[in-house]
C-alpha cells in the first residue's frame, strides 16, 4: 500500500500538497466498546489493489445500510483492532482505510468541526517535531477559519473533506451526498488552490453505496484504526490517563484520530509523538 505513504515522510514540505462543523463525531464513544469477533486468517497485511473499476459500479445495487463505525476492543497478538484488519479486507476494494499496511508507520488525523484554539498550538508541535497530518474540515470551519487552513496547506498536511453540513450520508440521498462532498471540495480549490482527495465521512457513518459513490468522486475514505474519547471540551481525560491510552495503543499502520477542541490532545501531542518514534515507529502523510 505503498500510495499511503508521502515523500513528506521524513518531514514536511514548505510548498502546497496536491491532496485533499460544530458538530463532533459522537460515534466514537463507541471507539473502545463496540466488538467484533476475530475473522480466522484474517490478513496481517492491508490489501491495496482496487478491484472494481469505480466508473462501472451501479450504486443502486450496492448495500446502503447505515454502519458506524468504531475500531473496537478486540486486538490481534500485533496489538490491531480486528474490526479495522476485517473491514480493511472487506472495503478496500472502494479505496476505504481503516488501517494501514503492515509497516512501523503512524498516520496522524484531526477532525476540525470547530475551532476552540488549540489548533495553532497543535500546528506549532507538528512544525517542531516535522511529522505532518491530515485535518478533515467542515465547510463551516472554512469559512470561519480561513488563515488556519491556509497554514495547514503552507505547511504541508493534507487538507481533508468532511463534508459541507456534517450529514450522516447513509440516511440521504445519493444526490445530497455528492453535493456535500462537492460543495466543500469546489470551495476548497477556488479560495485556496488546492484539491483535496481524502475524505471521512461525519460521525464515522458510511455504507457499501457511500464508499463506493466516494471512490466516484475520486476520493479516498478514510476512517481510523484508534480513538479515544477526546471531542468534548468539558469532559477531557487527565493528560497522564490520555498519554498513557494513546501510548498503548501504537500499532504498525495505525491510523489515529484525534479531535483539536480540548486541551488534552493539545497538551500531551509531543509526548505523544516523542514516545512512539523511541519505540521506532515513523510519521507519515497519509495520501
């Protein structure tokens, strides 16, 4: 899965990447409890290849029932969710990720639905230790924000599509989700120049017809492999507690996301990074 990789590895470039709401993305609270049980063989690597030809696939006969998604509990002897190992395997094939391949690499996410300002402080932490990310963005956030996401683009994370009103795309139209997506991604590249590629899908939702309507817009879905309990600005987890949650979940491709409304996140983020790169793992751009 050598496409998930950037040649901004080993630091982030000073030029523009070509990549790609008020509202947090509630599911996951689910992240740590909701379960799966273990698929036999299931594949220690991430299938890359897509198998279907995105311009060929009728949308109406694919499944659209809502999943929301967390990573669950349930972990292989390489400290993976199972859920994210089966997922990977069973939705790959519409350019969805839900881990990485099996490679000492971390993938680091944020989900920008509003600003409480930590995310300059983040961005200062992310300059200072050179490992890049990817922001997902809300149109509200755009508007709102326009000097932050400028700073994102300068500094060479990823810009990525979240959507324009933050809507489950399970529960609406085909039509509505193409224009979610597409409002935001036309707005991005008239007012910052940039494209963006990678979306996440509000509040984790997504079905087979979603993933595979996405891959038409000629995205790339990407979920996550752990997330903690860290959207709610007045429910923050002690830093030591945090550090000590996100530390232990270090897997190889792991993809993270984390949300830049609270303090935690902001305050243990070097930590963070300083602890898995002792342990050899390596920051990636995730594109």
């Amino acid at each position: 899965m050598s496409n998930l990789e950037s040649n901004a590895s080993s630091g982030i470039s000073d030029g523009k990447s070509d990549l790609s709401s008020a509202l947090s993305d509630g599911n996951s609270d689910n992240n740590n409890s909701s379960e799966s049980a273990p698929a036999s063989g299931a594949s220690s690597e991430v299938a890359a290849e897509i198998h279907v030809s995105p311009a060929t696939v009728d949308l109406s006969s694919l499944d659209g029932t809502k999943q929301g998604w967390g990573q669950g509990v349930q972990l292989d002897d390489q400290n993976r969710p199972i859920s994210s190992l089966q997922f990977q395997e069973k939705y790959g094939k519409y350019d969805a990720y839900f881990i990485g391949n099996d490679e000492k690499v971390i993938y680091l996410t944020f989900d920008e639905g509003y600003e409480n300002g930590y995310t300059a402080t983040i961005l200062d932490t992310l300059k200072e230790k050179n490992v890049p990310a990817v922001f997902f963005v809300t149109m509200d956030y755009v508007k709102k924000e326009p000097d932050l996401v400028k700073r994102m683009i300068d500094e060479g994370h990823a810009v990525g599509n979240h959507s324009d009103k933050h809507v489950s795309y399970p529960t609406v139209s085909t039509e509505r989700c193409e224009q979610e997506t597409m409002n935001l991604h036309h707005y991005i590249d008239e007012n910052f120049g940039y494209k963006m590629t990678l979306f996440r899908p509000p509040m984790g939702e997504f079905s087979e017809r979603v993933l595979a309507q996405t891959q038409q817009l000629g995205y790339k879905t990407m979920l996550w492999s752990y997330a903690y309990k860290d959207w709610d600005p007045k429910n923050q987890m002690d830093n030591t507690k945090a550090l000590e949650k996100v530390n232990g979940a270090l897997h190889n491709g792991a993809i993270y996301l984390l949300h830049a409304v609270g303090s935690t996140n902001n305050d243990i983020l070097g930590d963070f990074i300083d602890y898995a790169r002792s342990q050899g793992y390596e920051f990636k751009l995730f594109q």
